[in-house]
C-alpha cells in the first residue's frame, strides 16, 4: 500500500525534472500569449504611417486680404478634414497658423512652440510672439529672442499663392525640443 | 448568530487575519505622525471607489469625453459631488504623500530590513503621480489637453527612442481618440492594477518588520486597535471633511471650455504638484539642447538619490544626510512652485495668464449652457463654434477690431465688476488677493468711472487715486486709436440717437477716425442743421431713432418695438417728410439719387450682413466708402461668419435665464 504523505520538497527536488522543465517553460510561454497579443496591437503607432490625402499637402487657409496690410501677424485657423481613428471628420480646425504680409508676400509660422509644444500668443503691445509656458519670446520673424530656452526658431511653413488671392499653406507639425525641425509623420 | 459567524470563521480564518492586524504591536505606543500610511489608503480608497462610478460616465473619445465630463458635472445627480470628491482628494494626495515620505526619512524607516518596503513606497509615490497626470487628460477641456501636450512632448526629449515613445503614448502622430483611449487604460486600468499590487506588497512588507518608532521611545507599546486606529480614522476624518469643503466650495471641480488646438490657451499649466517642474524648465540653463537635462536626467537623478537613501543611510552622517537632502529637495520644488504661482499671478505676461483662464472659464460656462438648452448633436466644440456669442466675438477681434471697437475694447472682454469702490479695487489688484480669489482685477485691465465712457487701465486709475465707483473689465487696452464707430449697442435706439448728436458723430465713438465726419451728414445735416434745432426737432429726432432702430428687428427691443408701434408710425413719418433724411439716404424702396447708406431694414441681419459683403455696393458707399474690406466679396470672411458676427453684434443668441444656478 502506497504512502499516504507526498515526497519531501527537497526529494521532489532530485527528479522529474521533464515535468518541472515543461511546466515551468510552457506555464510561461502561455501566460506571455495574452501580452504578447496586447503588446502587439499596442505598437500598431508605431506601424502607421500617414497616408496623407493623396495632395501636396497644402490647405487653403484664406485670402491676401484677411492679413493686415502693416504688417501685423494674424492667426487663422486651418481647417481641413481630419482622421481621427475610426472617425473621419469633414472641416474640422486641425491647427492654427500665423500669417503676416512682408512686402506684400505672406510668411506663414506655426504657431506651436517649438520647446514643448505651447501655443504661442502674438503681443500687439510688444509687436512679437511669446510662449506663455517657458516664456521664450520670438521676432515677428519667428527668430528666437536671446535668453529664451526654446531649441529653435518658430517653425515656418511653406506657403503657396492660388488664384492670385488664395492663401495655400503646406501644414505640418514638427516634433519639439530639437534644434532643428523635424517634421512628425 | 455566533454560530454563523463561527462558521464563517472556521471556512475563511477572517477573525485570525482581523485579529493579526488588529493587534499589531507598535512599540512606543500610538502617535500622530503614523496617520499618514493609513491616510494614503484611505484616499486611494476614495479614488477606486469614486473613479469606478465616474468611469460609468465616462466616455473616452475626443468627440465624447468633455461631453461625458460635463455630463457628470452639470446634469447627472450628484454627478457635481462625485467628480468633486475625486478630483480633490487627487489634490490632496500628493501632500499625503510628501508628508509620508517624510516621515519615513526623518525617521529613518528606509534602512536595513525595510530597504525594500522604502522602494516599494517610493513606487507608489511615482505612481500616484502618473495616475495624476493621466487624469488630467481625461475631461478633454483646454487646461488638460495642453497641459498634457506638454508632459507627452516631454518624452520627446528622451534619448534614442523618444518620438516612439511618444507616438506610443499619445496613440499615435495626432492628439485624439487614442490618446484618451490610452491614457484612460492606463488611468483606469494598468496603474491602479500596479497600485494594488504594491500596497499589497508595501503593507505585508510594513508588517512583516513592524513599524519604525519614532525616537525618543518614553511610551509603553500598545496595540494598533484601538488608539493608533482612533488617530488613523480622526485623520482619515479631517481630509474627508477638507475635500468636502472644496468641493461644496467650488461646487464639484472646475470643467474648462472643451479642447480646441486652433484657438490659443495662454494658462496651460500642469497641476500644483508639478508646478516645479515645469518652472524648472524656465530656467536659462535648460535653454535649447540642454532641456532634457532639466526635464529628464536631473529628476530622474533626483529619484535615483531618495532610492539610494537606504545605502546612504549606512554611512555615519548618511542619515542626516538624507534628512537635508529630502529638506533640500523639498524646499527648492517648494520655492519653485511659488515662483510659478507668482509669476502667473504678478509676473510680466501676468495680464494675458489671468485673461487665459477666465476666457476659459466663460467659454466654458457658455458650452455649458448651450448643450443644456439644445443638447449636443455633434461635439460641445461645434456649439461654440457655431455660437455667435462666442465665435462672432472671436471674428470681431481678428477682423475688425483694428478699426473698430465693441464698447471700447476688442470684443472679448470678459466683465468683471460693476460699480467697485476705489478701496476695493486696489485690493483686488493685491497679489494675494489674486493668488486666492477667483474674481481679481489685473492692474492692467480695464476700469472706468461709471458715468463716463472712456476705459483707462486700472494702473492709471488707481494712480491719480480717482474717484469710484468702477466698472471693471478684463481686456488691455488696444494698441491703436480705434478709428471706425464703436459697434456696441449699433442699431438700437440709443445708438443711433447718439449718432445724431453732432458732437458724438465726430467723436471717436462714432466717425471721428474717419473721412465720413467731414461729409455731407455732418457738415449739411448735423453741424448747419441739428445743432439750430429746438425742443420739438429733437423730440423728432428721438422718435425717428425709435423707428430706425426698429428696422433692425433686435431681439432685445422686441418688446419695446411692439408697444412704440405708434411712436415709430411717427418716426417713420418724420424721417420722409420732415426731417428730410431721404434726400441722401433711401427708405423702403430704391434711390438710384441716395448717396448714404439705404436705411431700409437698417441694423437687420440680412443689412449687416449685406453691409459687411461689400460696403461698396450702391446700397451702402459706392462712393465714399473709408478704407472697410469688402469682406464677402475678397472672401475674407465666409457667408457664416458674416452672419455669426451679425448675429453677435444684434444681440441676436441664447442667453440662459438669469436665474440658472449653472451660470
């Protein structure tokens, strides 16, 4: 008749190690199944790139005659149709940009910081742009003020006259703290 | 009922387990200065507890979640109270913890055996902080979503893999529906999952070597239950009673206006906690390159040195060390957080932080309304963008407040106060004051004496010590001299009897920046003809103000315009046949002959909106028309934001009943 009591742990220690072996090694390995399955889903950003609408990336955002004539910097909405997962969403604001006339031409600039991603205020009584989180400060160029910690300069935008009148920007976000522009895809 | 409980108690051994904590030996007996552990989980508690409910209100997309947010806040039952305990008592935590850490390093609870337990603690701080920040995403409004574009772009900086991790973070290359959906996982989900696990492990861990006492030792020991239970419960009581007062304070907690990344939020700001950081980043020595020194290597340093503690602490003045280091550390975040605090408060840019945050507070009380009264059909972001309230204001500054005014400002003034003493005002200007008070006044602002028009900054007023009461606005002062008519108040009756003052036509209220207070209306009409009129002209004049203005149809003159019915007969009558207003102007029908604006339907939506299209059309000024954009036919503006402003400037938008306890 077989002993009631189990082997001593220190026995079991000694043998069958196959069985200890399996358990150990397939105990994990199913137990990873399930993470692995999350983990893998959770990289899908990192496997998606931006088709982008098939154009040349550039959106109407108004006309030569909506920025003021003396030079003065005005914010515009850019507005476009947007993907947003599984949304796709028509005409919806997707930034915002600052234009201003320099000898009759526009010049376009981002208006998100380029330290942290802040959104940076024009100052009519300073005549400049200033960040309202690190206070760096910048020219109506977009050239950044000495002492400010941002790494770089406002990010300027291409910008594409239409129809004599139309005012095309090529908008894209640039990825923050680097000193140079580096553009998010 | 002792055999039920006996039979409980032989299947599950819970008398044993409540018994073993229960009466825990605590050498030295029961002290205050233990409450802070039995605190922190009693306020992560609170947050399981009350998160789970909010969870069943919450929805995680960018098109849903300030709307489930609001939804909780304003409209669920004692949805106001829920949110409220649970934001607070987030508040709250941080100082728990602070205080709990303390008591650790100064009593010198971090060494050998209880190395592990110290690590596990200093876990769950960097936890608690995480849950934080996550959840201040979560209700989507304008504070959380840049805020927190700030902290993911922090991740940015870090070396080799940053922007993957970022990418990861924010659910991809956009802010949006993945990026909440994330962070509420990880709020909801993953690290409160860790939480558990590591308060399992740091009680077992506090158990199994027992309390620390607190040096001197002059008590006898005592058991946990009941004195150091009775401390930990009176604790536990204060802090619930300290977050009720805030909540019933601010009545829940605060909900700004929903997330918009085209409009300008000038008072992103993390949450008190980490203030330091974020004005740590100011300094000019993390300037440029050297951020992620400032943002990732030194408080990833700082957090290396309070785990070293233990090691530390072996050392002959390692804990006395430690003990300065934690002082250090905590004096310096400290000073830090004020500088912030002072900075956004009485700083130089001051004046745009304080007008950030109570722009934010009326729009988001305006969504708040409209989504009560006509619900949401799309996003709440779509009824401010489709409110004239809110959005004609927004075109009127852009576009036309370089010119013109809106009762001497550019429109988005917010008002503050009415009728204010002088003595008053010079407190709510005080940096205390508006370091604590929700309805302070920026010396910079606006204020004016109440009978007069002219606003003056609040700097000024208060400079010549001029005489009370003052109306209070929070708006700076343009840059330049308006130079178009003030179009507050247009086409009702008082304005337009006031543009029939001589004096007041060629003030800057009206004409006087421009070519028209040289033409005919002023020179043939109101110079040679208004100013010889006597008491029965004017009292025409007064009734054809009446009748004008009721060719506008505003909706806060509908009322009047029905009961002057005979009164604007008269006008009407005065304007064609006695006043000779038709002699330039057209009414009712066309006047190829008119060459001031047609006055049919003046101030009605379709004539501003016609107006405002092409000023220059023969209707209007075909040939005087000073310098205004025609902007419908440049396409300036679009046909919908014409008609926003117009319906702005009438007046002619939702206004919730005055009484609504939700304004």
């Amino acid at each position: 008749m077989a002993s009631a009591e189990p082997d001593t742990p220190e026995a079991v220690g000694e043998r069958r190690g196959f069985i200890k072996f399996f358990c150990a090694f397939i105990g994990t390995l199913i137990s990873l199944v399930p993470f692995g399955a999350g983990i893998w889903s959770y990289l899908n950003p990192l496997a998606k790139r931006d088709s982008g609408d098939g154009g040349d990336g550039f959106i109407k955002v108004t006309t030569i005659d909506a920025i003021p004539a003396d030079g003065t910097p005005a914010k515009f909405t850019v507005v476009a149709d947007k993907v947003d997962a599984w949304n796709r969403f028509t005409d919806v604001s997707i930034g915002a940009v600052y234009l201003r006339l320099v000898d009759g031409l526009p010049k376009a600039l981002h208006t998100v910081c380029p330290h942290l991603g802040c959104f940076i205020d024009y100052r009519p009584g300073n005549n400049d742009f200033f960040c309202p989180c690190h206070n760096s400060n910048f020219k109506l160029d977009g050239v950044l003020v000495a002492g400010g910690v941002s790494p770089r300069a406002m990010d300027p935008l291409q910008i594409d006259v239409r129809n004599k009148t139309e005012v095309w920007v090529k908008f894209q976000n640039f990825q923050p703290g680097h000193s140079h522009a580096v553009p998010i895809s | 009922m002792k055999s039920l409980l006996d039979w409980i108690d032989h299947r599950t051994g819970v008398f044993q387990i409540t018994k073993s904590v229960l009466f825990e030996n605590i050498p030295g007996g029961s002290r205050w200065r233990y409450v802070w552990g039995s605190t922190l989980t009693f306020t992560i508690f609170v947050q399981f507890v009350t998160g789970v409910f909010l969870w069943m209100g919450y929805s995680a997309s960018s098109g849903d979640a300030w709307e489930s947010v609001n939804y909780i806040q304003n409209e669920m039952t004692g949805g106001w109270l829920l949110r409220g305990i649970h934001h607070w008592t987030a508040q709250f935590m941080p100082l728990l913890l602070l205080l709990h850490l303390m008591q650790v390093v100064i009593d010198g609870a971090y060494k050998a055996p209880r190395e592990v337990n110290y690590w596990f603690g200093v876990l769950l701080l960097l936890l608690v902080l995480a849950l934080s920040l996550t959840g201040y995403l979560l209700p989507w409004d304008q504070k959380g979503f840049w805020a927190t574009r700030v902290a993911t772009n922090l991740m940015n900086l870090v070396p080799f893999a940053g922007p993957e991790m970022q990418k990861l973070v924010v659910g991809g290359t956009e802010y949006g529906h993945h990026t909440l959906t994330r962070f509420f996982a990880l709020h909801a989900g993953v690290l409160p999952g860790l939480l558990v696990l590591l308060i399992v492990g740091h009680i077992y861990l506090f158990r199994r070597h027992g309390i620390t006492p607190a040096e001197p030792v002059i008590k006898r020991n005592a058991y946990f239950w009941p004195d150091q239970v009775f401390k930990d419960v009176v604790a536990c009581l204060a802090v619930t009673v300290a977050v009720l007062g805030f909540v019933l304070w601010h009545h829940g907690a605060h909900l700004g206006a929903p997330a918009d990344q085209s409009e300008p939020f000038s008072a992103a700001r993390p949450d008190w906690y980490f203030l330091f950081l974020f004005q740590f980043l100011k300094l000019p020595f993390f300037a440029g390159e050297n951020e992620v020194w400032g943002a990732i290597y030194i408080p990833g340093m700082a957090v290396g040195l309070i785990c070293l503690m233990p090691f530390i602490g072996r050392w002959n003045l390692g804990h006395v060390f430690n003990v300065g280091i934690i002082f250090v550390f905590l004096g310096g975040a400290g000073a830090l957080t004020y500088l912030a605090k002072r900075e956004d408060v009485a700083g130089p840019n001051s004046a745009k932080y304080l007008k950030a945050v109570l722009d934010d507070a009326r729009d988001a009380h305006r969504v708040t309304a409209l989504a009560k009264d006509r619900g949401i059909e799309s996003t709440a972001l779509s009824l401010l963008k489709d409110d004239p309230k809110t959005q004609g204001a927004r075109l009127f500054a852009q576009h036309c407040a370089s010119c013109h005014r809106y009762d001497g400002h550019d429109g988005l003034a917010v008002e503050l106060a009415k009728a204010v003493p002088l003595d008053e005002l010079e407190k709510r200007t005080e940096m205390t004051s508006r370091f604590f008070s929700g309805d302070a006044v920026h010396p910079d602002w606006l204020a004016r004496q109440s009978s007069t028009n002219e606003w003056q900054t609040v700097r000024s007023l208060l400079q010549v010590k001029a005489k009370g009461p003052f109306d209070v606005i929070a708006s700076t002062k343009p840059k330049d001299a308006p130079e178009a008519p003030d179009l507050k108040g247009f086409a009702t009756r008082q304005w337009i009897r006031d543009l029939l003052d001589p004096d007041k036509y060629i003030s800057a209220r009206y004409f006087g920046g421009t070519a028209h207070k040289d033409g005919d209306m002023y020179k043939k009409f109101l110079n040679r003809k208004v100013r010889r009129y006597d008491t029965e002209d004017h009292i025409m004049l007064d009734a054809i103000a009446v009748a004008l203005s009721a060719q506008a149809k505003l909706p806060g003159q509908a009322a009047d315009d029905q009961s002057d019915a005979a009164l604007i007969r008269k006008g009407i009558e005065d304007l064609k046949d006695n006043i000779g207003c038709i002699d330039c102007h057209a009414f009712g029908e066309p006047d190829p002959d008119a060459d001031g604006p047609d006055l049919t339907g003046y101030g009605s939506r379709q004539w501003i909106v016609d107006f405002v299209k092409n000023p220059e059309h023969e209707k209007f000024y075909p040939d005087n028309n000073d310098r205004m954009p025609a902007f419908g036919v440049k396409k300036i503006l679009t046909d919908k934001e014409i008609g926003l402003i117009a319906d702005w400037l009438r007046g002619d938008y939702f206004e919730p009943p005055a009484a609504d306890p939700g304004h």
